[in-house]
C-alpha cells in the first residue's frame, strides 16, 4: 500500500540553476509521510496528545537525474517495515512516469516531553500501519564511522526561524547546510546519493560547528556541538 502527491516544483523550491533544493525536496517528503499516516487514522495532533511522535534517524536519498524548476513531481511512500526501534519508510519521486529519485528513511518515536526512544508497540494504542508489498529499490547508506577525518569550517547557530513543532531544528534544514559548502558538487546531482544521520537534536541557541572534508569522489560534513561534545548530523555526498 502506498500514499502519494503531486507537487510543481515552484521558483522558490529552486536554487540559481533551477535545480530543486534538497529542502524543498524534504519538505515534500514530510508531506507524504504525513499524508500516509494519516490513511491509517495516525494524524501528528493524535500523536502529540498521546505524548509520542515521530523523528528522522537517517535518509538516504538516490538521484536519477536533475530535478528542475517547474518540474510536476509524483512523490509516492511506503512504509515498509519495523527493523528494532525503526520504522523504515522509502520515497519514489516521478516526472512524467520516469524515476528521478528514490529514498529509504528510518524514524523512531520519541516522548515529546523525555524525548526518550519509545518502543514501536507504543503506536499501536493508535492504529495499525499496513506494510507495503511493492518491490523495494535498493539502498545503502555510509555510516559515521566510515567518514575519513574533516577539518572545521565554519561555525552557526540554531536560531527560532529554524525550529518546527517538535521544538527542534526540522530535518529539511540540514540538506541545504551541505549546499552551503559544496555547491559545485550539487550543480548537478545526475546518478549521486545522498545521506543524512541525524545523530542528536539541535534547539534553539545551541552553536555546532561545521567539519567538512572530501576523498575519493565523496563529500562529507558534519556538525558538532563542541559545548557537549557530541556530533549532531552527519551529510555525505557520492557518486553512484
């Protein structure tokens, strides 16, 4: 089973050579996933009156070809799995009937008050997700430890613009960090994967530094918070 939208791709959603922002692209993907659970009567206001929500891990992102200005795109989800604390959902994205993108993602669902890891049953008092059956593309996806060392490159803030309703930096912020640094590598994104780990939460106020590195045809970024001493989100970038 699988929920999908369509959604133009407007000048707003674009960087300077009408290539969609990763962002725009996430925001969508939030949207699906949204509109998913809510097929199964799991709205977020339902979720947040119980105390729980859900909160990306880890999505790796696979592209096809450029997503452009005014492009239509078919943005279809599914859920595929439970695997230990994750709920595993991908994202198949369509111009006129050609696969452009794919995406496999993992969530957990935290306490919105502890922000503790909860167990998947939790949702159950809820409903029931239906699991789909539709052939999954296969992903992969560079974990942390495989990053090579990186230097520090800049330094930002979380500031309130950048937070959502879950009370921390929404995860359609950090793609476009990775823009910032290594736009020459994002010109074009023809047949290229992107991962993103989200590691811990950044508030608001909190300080991270940016690291940023570069082998072998893969690009890297990380930030950390070096008050707590604790690595936040990982980004890397290679080619297919």
């Amino acid at each position: 089973m699988a929920s999908s939208i369509i959604k133009k791709v407007e000048n707003y959603d674009v960087y300077e050579n009408e290539n969609i922002k990763w962002s725009a692209l996430f925001k969508f993907f939030q949207q699906a996933a949204e509109k998913d659970l809510d097929s199964f009567g799991i709205s977020y206001n339902l979720m947040r009156e119980n105390n729980f929500v859900f909160v990306l891990t880890n999505i790796t992102v696979q592209f096809f070809d450029n997503i452009k200005f005014n492009d239509e795109l078919d943005i279809r989800t599914y859920p595929r799995c439970v695997k230990g604390v994750f709920f595993i959902r991908d994202f198949d994205v369509y111009v006129n009937s050609r696969r452009v993108a794919y995406a496999s993602s993992y969530w957990t669902l935290i306490n919105f008050e502890t922000r503790h890891i909860l167990r998947p049953s939790t949702l159950d008092s809820l409903g029931k997700i239906t699991e789909s059956d539709v052939d999954m593309f296969p992903v992969s996806a560079m974990r942390y430890k495989d990053f090579p060392n990186e230097k520090r490159t800049d330094v930002r803030k979380a500031y309130y613009s950048a937070l959502d309703h879950n009370l921390h930096m929404n995860n359609t912020f950090y793609p476009d960090f990775f823009a910032d640094y290594f736009y020459d590598e994002i010109k074009d994104c023809t047949n290229k994967a992107l991962t993103i780990t989200y590691l811990s939460e950044i508030k608001i106020n909190n300080t991270f530094e940016i690291h940023t590195g570069s082998d072998g045809g893969k690009c890297f970024l990380s930030g950390k918070i070096p008050d707590e001493n604790r690595v936040c989100f990982t980004v890397l970038l290679e080619k297919l």
